[in-house]
C-alpha cells in the first residue's frame, strides 16, 4: 500500500467537492483529507477512491459515497471518547473516519469473508483499536453496550428494538430507514426520560440490513 503526492492531490479535490456539497465540519474534512481511502479498495480500481461515488467491494457489498459516509458522521455529533457502534463494517472506511475523531468504536459485520479481511485489513493500516465483531447486527452487541451512538450502514426498514436498548439515554442513532430502494436519513435521539424523537434529512440508497449472519 502506497499513498502519493497524487493520492493525496486527489484526497484535497474530494474534500473540496465535500465542501462545496455542504459539508462544513473540519474534523470531519481532515478524515477524507488523511484517511488513504484507496487503500480501501482492489487496487486495479484505486482511482475510483477519490471520486464522490459508492463503491463495490468484496461479497457484493458496498463502500458508501464519501458525501454519505459525512453526512451520517456529522448526524452522529462524535464527540471524543463517544462509545460507537456500527452496523456494518463493509470496508472498515466509516468505522476508521469515527476513529479517526476519537471515538471508541465497534463495527458488526454479518459476512464472515468480508468480517477477517476487514479486521486483518484495519491492524495493517494502523486502525487496530476499532474493535470489529462478526455477527448479527440486529442484536447489537449486549457485551459492549450500553453506547452513546450507534451508526446503522445498511438499509432498516424497521428500527430494531434491540438497538434502541443498548442506546444510553441522551443518545443518538443515526439510521437509513426504508424497505424499497431508496431511505430516509433518520437521527433518533434517546432522551434522559427514554422515550425518542426523530428527524428526517433526506433520501439515501443502501444495501440491505440482512438478517442472521453468513459464514
Ligand atoms: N460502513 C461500510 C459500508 C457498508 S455496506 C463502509 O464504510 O464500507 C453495509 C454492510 O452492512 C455490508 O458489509 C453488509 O454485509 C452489512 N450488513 C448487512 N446486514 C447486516 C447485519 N444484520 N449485521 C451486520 N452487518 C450487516
């Protein structure tokens, strides 16, 4: 793995294009501007990284658009030291850009193949400390939670309740909400008194959130 003058010329566009598209948090922007994330992909499709586009990867899952990847981290308002949980790890890239923040962040993934390549993946690029679970992500994780946030990357077309449990009070849930192709961006907010509220910014496309896990 190499990351160039080139690599990093490209990067700067991206964070550009991210500011032009209404992305305003620096923290944020310093993400795509030092996270190689070409690294993220086959290398035969390397100079697909940079472009504002999702992406396939292994086990035909995807590697979300950098505009969505923003959007659901600054939905999430990450705080350092925030306890995240991700639902669905695919390539490992949004769990890294929480990291990457200061959170404390655990990631699911429900494919086994995908699952050891990711983990192996984040100790050699320095991401060691995200802590990646195989399972199902509609369980949640009861062992690490309760969390401040938790991050869905797949397609619900219901919130678990599951998940809703292991959300602190005062917590957040960031969740593409929808069964057909297209869902709504929703932030659920736990208050102290347990019961939610809810806001809706926009359409999205994401893979769906499976059931049980593959081998
Ligand atoms: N966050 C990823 C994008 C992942 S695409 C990234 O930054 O690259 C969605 C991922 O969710 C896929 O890898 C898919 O296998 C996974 N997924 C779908 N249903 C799941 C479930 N029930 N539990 C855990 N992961 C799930």
């Amino acid at each position: 793995m190499q990351d160039t003058h080139r690599n990093k010329g490209l990067r700067q566009k991206l964070v550009n294009e991210l500011r032009t598209k209404g992305i305003t948090d620096e923290q944020i922007l310093n993400a795509f501007r030092d996270i190689p994330r070409h690294y993220f992909l086959d290398k035969t499709f390397a100079d697909w990284a940079y472009k504002d586009v999702a992406f396939p990867i292994d086990a035909d899952q995807t590697i979300s658009q950098p505009y969505t990847v923003a959007i659901q981290t600054a939905l999430l308002q990450v705080k350092k030291k925030d306890k995240i949980l991700e639902i669905g790890t695919g390539s490992g890239f949004q769990a890294c850009v929480l990291a990457y923040l200061g959170a404390k962040v655990y990631t699911i993934e429900r494919q086994k193949k995908l699952f050891d390549k990711t983990e192996k993946f984040l100790h050699e690029i320095g991401f060691g400390s995200v802590r990646t679970l195989y399972g199902d992500g509609y369980e949640g994780s009861p062992r690490f939670a309760p969390f401040d946030k938790i991050l869905l990357t797949a397609a619900a077309d219901q919130i678990p309740d599951k998940l809703i449990q292991q959300l602190k009070p005062g917590g957040i849930l960031v969740v593409p909400l929808g069964g057909g192709d297209v869902q709504k961006m929703l932030r659920i907010t736990k208050k102290e008194d347990g019961t939610l509220s809810s806001e809706s910014f926009g359409n999205y496309s994401f893979v769906p959130f499976l059931r049980g896990v593959q081998g």
